[in-house]
C-alpha cells in the first residue's frame, strides 16, 4: 500500500520533466511539437480514367502539389479508375460527403442537365470562345446554379475538346457514313439526341463497357477527342478516326460544399489556384493534338486511319434538325453561348 504514493510522485516527475523538455523545445523552435500537430485533412478526389488520361494526368499532379503547399495542413489523393468505376457513382459519393472531390467527366450533362447546352453540335464554336465563356459570366452562373441546387463547389471547368467518330468498318466523312451504324454514346440525352441528329443509331453505355461491346460487334463505332482515343487505347478496336468536331466537351471538377466551406480562407485559395492550374494543363493536352496534321502524327503510328470529314454538312444537318429543340429549352443561356464573341 505504501509504495502507491512513491509512483505517484515518480509518474509525476517524469510528466513534469517530459513537459519541461516539451516546452524548451517549443522556446527552441517556436513550434509545438509534434503530439500538438493536428493530422493532414485527407481530400480524395476520385476520377473514372486513369494516368495517362488528360484529366487523370493534370489532377494527379495537383494532388501532390496541394499535399505539398499545405504545409502538412491537407493531404490529396488522387484515385483514377480504382477507387469507384463509374461516373455517377463518383459523383454521388461527393455529394454525400462520402469523398471529397470528383469529376463527372464525359457525364456532365448528365450530373448536371444545367451544362447541356454547351454540349449542342456545333454551338461552341471553337476553343476560344469555349475557354473565355466558362472562365467568365457563363461559367459564373453555372457555378452558382450546381453550388444552389447540389451543394457543390466548382473547382474548375476543363473539357475533352471536340469529340469526332471512331469507327472499325469505314470513316465517317459525310453524314449519310452514319446510317444504320450503331454508335456508343454517353448517357445524356443530348449525345443521343446529336447520333441520331446527325443520321446513326445512338446506344447508350457506360464507357467501362465500350471496349467489350465493340469486340462484340454490339457497336460500330462511337466517339471521343482525340487525346483520349490515345490514352483509352480505343486504336484496339477502331480502325477509322474521322474529324467531325461534333460536340463539344465541357465537363468539371467539384468539391463537396460541406467540406469545402471546412477549409481556412487560404486552403480555398490554393485549392482554386491548383485547380486553375490543372485546368490549363488539361486544354493544353487537349487542344494540341486536335487538328488533322497532329490527330494522323499521334493516331496513324497505332494503326488507325484520319480522315477529314465535311464538317459544314455535319453542322447544317445540326442546325436543322438538332438545334430548334435545344434552342427553345435553354432560352437565355442559348442566346448567351450562340452570340457569344470574345
């Protein structure tokens, strides 16, 4: 019984004398040590594709740049095509706070029907004019409208550029190419709607069943940018790239809002700086391999064909048998993005 008020004082001793160091370290450094340090806000941004992807690419790398800025504050981790496989499932687990960060990639129209208009055939008219209507007032009240209705912080806007037909019996060159041709698009209503505008039979899919049900003959064909028919290895089952410039492909990066209005004011500032910066690292990748010269230098080496199609003729079978619809449902923003000049 006597020996309990001996450890007592010996326990207290070694806390004080532990304090003691604890504190002189603190004088020493001006730092608290390191049982004092909060652990790193863990940000898990999951994404469809993988490394090489463009997206993929860019947002891996700010990954490591905002883990290494925060001065131990944050930690991001970049998850590309392992964490969860589909689009909208990305997206549900960063609505639910479930993770903190996501893009619904090619799906955006779908996630978020406000953005559908961008992705008309032939409404954008080029890069520029995509690039300064989304980094200014239309990118503005998108952003407020996703942050009001889905709780969700726009990152930043980026895209997948011009889409343009893939295909493994023919080219694409003149829309009458796109009869009876079954042509995987994503599961928005517009990229149906633009397929069977422009004359083919739209089949929508997921993109993690497209290789497969091209080996199978269950499509022909479908479309993407030419930066991801490179990354996604879609030379394996395609023969034919044609230049089409169909739709344009605008999608972005979201943060749970909850989470998001957890950060300090300069944690929102460098997440915002880092997402710029990944944003022009993405059209940068984009934009310069989307011509005729630099699609046959990246895709002719890998056994497909580029071909040039009749884009005026794509464009006026858009006008007139596509546009009227959309016009009259996106009112305001289609007169917006139709009359916008830079």
């Amino acid at each position: 019984m006597s020996a309990a008020p001996t450890s007592r004082v010996l326990l207290n001793r070694r806390i004080l004398l532990r304090a003691g160091a604890g504190m002189a370290g603190i004088l020493a450094t001006g730092r608290a040590p390191a049982f004092a340090q909060a652990s790193p806000k863990k940000l898990v941004f999951a994404h469809i594709n993988a490394v090489p992807e463009s997206a993929a690419v860019a947002f891996d790398w700010m990954a490591k740049e905002l883990t290494a800025r925060s001065n131990g504050a944050l930690e991001m981790q970049f998850f590309g095509k392992t964490l969860i496989p589909q689009e909208l499932e990305i997206m549900n687990a960063v609505k639910s706070g479930s993770i903190a960060m996501g893009s619904p990639a090619g799906a955006a129209a779908t996630v978020f029907p406000e953005m559908g208009a961008l992705l008309v055939p032939y409404l954008v008219k080029d890069y520029t004019s995509a690039y300064a209507m989304l980094n200014g007032r239309i990118g503005d009240t998108l952003s407020r409208e996703i942050e009001d209705k889905y709780k969700l912080k726009v990152l930043c806007y980026f895209d997948y550029g011009f889409r343009h037909f893939w295909t493994a019996k023919k080219p694409i060159v003149e829309p009458k190419d796109l009869r009876g041709l079954k042509i995987r698009v994503q599961q928005a209503k517009i990229f149906g709607d633009t397929i069977n505008g422009l004359g083919g039979n739209a089949v929508p899919m997921a993109y993690g069943e497209v290789v497969t049900a091209a080996k199978q003959g269950v499509i022909d064909g479908g479309d993407l940018p030419i930066v991801n028919m490179k990354a996604l290895k879609i030379y394996e089952v395609s023969k034919y790239a044609s230049l089409t410039y169909h739709n344009y492909g605008p999608t972005n990066a979201v943060m749970n809002l909850e989470i998001w209005n957890g950060l300090t004011a300069d944690q929102q500032k460098l997440v915002m700086d880092l997402a710029r910066a990944a944003q022009e690292k993405i059209r940068e990748a984009t934009e310069s391999v989307d011509n005729f010269a630099k699609a046959k230098e990246t895709l002719e080496p890998l056994g497909m064909t580029v071909v040039e199609a009749n884009v005026e003729e794509f464009r006026k079978v858009a006008q007139q048998k596509i546009w009227p619809a959309y016009k009259s449902q996106y009112g305001a923003l289609w007169d917006a993005i139709e009359g916008f000049k830079v």
